[in-house]
C-alpha cells in the first residue's frame, strides 16, 4: 500500500476532527457541506414550503436531502452531477454533464418552463492546487450555474451559487447584478477561513418573458 503524503494525512486529521463534519455524521447528514446552506437558508430566508428547487453538482447530495426537508411535501427538488449520487427519497436526480445537450434537455424536460424558485450550485472543479488552472475551471463552472438560473428561474427566483475570489470574479459579479436585482456575497461559518470561497446570493431575478 503507497504511504499517504504529509499533507494528505494532515488533511485526513484536520477532516476527521472537524466540528461540522463530526456533527454532519451524527445528525445523518451526507457531507459538513450542509452547515453552509442551513446557515445561509436560515439567515437569509430564503427556502420556503412548496418551492421548487434545482440543485447542480448535487452529489454527494446534502444540499437535495437539507432542501428536501425545507421544502415539505409539496416542494420538488431536481438535482443533477457528473458523479453518481445514491438515491434520496422526494429527489429526481439525473447523473451526467448538464453541459452536453441531451443531459440538458432532461433536466428542462423535469423543470415545469420558468417556475423554479431557486437554483443551487455548490459546485467545485477537482483542485490540482495550481491557481492559474483551478481558478479558470471554478469560475467557468460558477458561468454555469448562473446561466442555468437565467433558462429557468421565475421572475422573482433566485440562486446560491459557490464562487472563488480570484480572476473573474468581478465579471461574475457585474453579470449577477444584471440579472437580479439583490446580489450579495456570504461566507457561513462552516466554510473554512483559510478557503477562497464565499456564496454569491442573488435575489429577485429579472425574468426576460
């Protein structure tokens, strides 16, 4: 068995001892990563009974089971990743790259045509720690995610959308204000300090009919 690097096993200590991923295993969670959107949820309002929801890069899939919970019986989550995700009752998820076409069209073909209330993306591009090449990649999928809000949110929708500051950052920014008229940006408490990422929240989407 090769032996793990010292970074690798100071990643494993720091995980494991980790406040949010110790009470993510104890309260049935599937990742800490929930901790985020339940701080934000809560703080900004912004999950409400009966809303229909998509959520994009969902695996392993905390955001859809913390959603699913929020929304009640008749709330829909939609949620779509490259990576397989085990099932989660009340969720429809679709495994593939909502980038190709017919991945594309499936989930339009789930989403009643501009009524989705929020879009979800706690999306991440495998890091090689080399910021020339990962900050490319995380904003192109940030692109994404606030393109997929402007095909389908409602007028009045919003979206969440995980961000790294960085280059590109601003034209992000300016696109995000051109689409909604409240954008703010949030970093909970679960996301760690040293990280680059904050949640871009934008609000009351300017639907174009």
């Amino acid at each position: 068995m090769a032996k793990r690097s010292k970074s690798s096993g100071r990643w494993l200590q720091e995980h494991f001892s980790d406040p949010f991923v110790q009470r993510a295993q104890a309260q049935g969670w599937r990742s800490r990563a929930v901790f985020k959107l339940e701080e934000i949820d809560l703080r900004e309002k912004m999950l409400k009974p009966g809303a229909i929801c998509l959520d994009l890069g969902s695996a392993p899939g905390a955001w859809s089971q913390y959603v699913r919970r929020r929304l009640g019986r008749s709330g829909r989550v939609i949620a779509t990743d490259i990576l397989a995700m085990e099932p989660l009752e009340g969720v429809e998820f679709i495994q593939g790259d909502f980038r190709e076409q017919a991945v594309f069209d499936q989930i339009l073909g789930l989403l009643p045509e501009r009524q989705v209330d929020w879009v979800l993306s706690d999306m991440a591009p495998s890091m090689s720690g080399i910021d020339a090449v990962d900050q490319p990649r995380s904003m192109y999928l940030a692109e994404l995610a606030l393109d997929m809000g402007g095909r389908a949110l409602k007028a009045g929708g919003g979206a969440l959308i995980k961000v790294f500051q960085g280059a590109g950052f601003d034209a992000l920014l300016r696109d995000a204000r051109s689409r909604f008229a409240k954008v703010k940006l949030v970093k909970p408490a679960a996301s760690r300090a040293r990280s680059p990422e904050v949640y871009l929240l934008a609000r009351e989407f300017r639907s174009i009919g």
